[in-house]
C-alpha cells in the first residue's frame, strides 16, 4: 500500500471536515456543444476539445438528450482488498434513458510517446424509460446519443496540472490531477 506523508498535500486524506484545496482559474472560451443520434459523448467532447485546443475546461448544464446504450462505470465493492474505495466496474444499460444531468472536466493524459492529449471525465444522471430507473455513474466510449444532446464547454485557463502520485499501483487512463495556477 502506501503512506499518507508520501503523496502531494491534495492528494492526502484531509485533516479536518472543512479542509480543501482550491486553484484559481479563469474562463476562456464558451461553447455550446449539440450531438445528434449515433455520436459517442465521450469520443466527440475529446474531439472538440482537440481541434478547438482547448487543455482544461469543464462540461455542464446538458440539456436535451438521451443514451442508448448508456455505457458506464460504477463504484463496487473490492471483495480482494476491502480498503479500496477505488474499484469501479463497467456497466451497461440498452434500454433508452433521458439524459438529465452531465458535469466533467477536460484535462490532459500522457500519450505513449511522452505527449499529452485531451480526454474526457463525465459523470451523469439518466432516466426515464419506461423500465428504467435512474441511473449515474462515470460516462464511457461506446455510448450512444438518442436524439440530440447538448451541453456547455468553458475552457478553464491559468492553469496547469499537477500528476497525483500513483497509489493504485497502475497508470490512470482518467488521471485525477489537480492544478496549480500559473499567473500568480
């Protein structure tokens, strides 16, 4: 496993219930992001944020919308090592879903040749079929838009990331950075 003292100060478990850490940021540019049946959210949002060359920014306030199929991850119990909170398992649901609510950041990855490039981490809320509750969970490639989806993209500027230390023993596909401000 490994020792509090040895990750970055925003990566340790807080010390207190009002603890946090904040990095300033300003907006850039807004955008407002229309998908039509077929289009992948995840694959398209990347896309976008590759060819308008947008770093950092956030997606928002979805409106109109649904999934089908809606391929996701969820939390599940790690039955090998209890103490991991980590473990998120693939989900798929085929039946239509209206999509009610979607909010994610744009951030960088490494590529294999020592780059970066955009990727997408989305979290939603969907329902509404017939015999389907409602579901969430972090948004996967191979979801469908059905019908048409539409969100906000703000680019987020002034910043820059900072890599968490690796405590899953693995290299992150969704790294969950943190930021550091680069005008102060």
């Amino acid at each position: 496993m490994y020792n509090q003292s040895d990750l970055p100060a925003w990566q340790q478990d807080a010390t207190s219930p009002e603890q946090y850490h904040c990095c300033e940021t300003r907006r850039g540019r807004e955008f407002i992001i229309r998908l039509m049946t077929g289009a992948d959210p995840v694959l398209a949002i990347e896309n976008f944020a590759k060819e308008q060359n947008i770093r950092f920014g956030k997606v928002h306030a979805t409106f109109m919308g649904g999934f089908q199929p809606c391929r996701y991850y969820v939390w599940v119990p790690d039955t090998v090592h209890p103490d991991n909170w980590h473990l998120e398992g693939e989900a798929t649901n085929t039946n239509l879903t209206m999509l009610s609510a979607i909010g994610g950041m744009i951030g960088q990855r490494p590529t294999p040749d020592g780059k970066e490039e955009p990727f997408v981490a989305m979290h939603f809320v969907a329902g509404g079929a017939w015999d389907c509750g409602t579901i969430a969970g972090h948004l996967l490639e191979g979801t469908r838009v059905k019908g048409c989806m539409q969100c906000f993209v703000t680019e987020l500027l002034d910043i820059e990331v900072l890599k968490p230390v690796d405590v899953f023993g693995e290299a992150y596909t969704h790294p969950e950075n943190f930021y550091r401000n680069i005008v102060k």
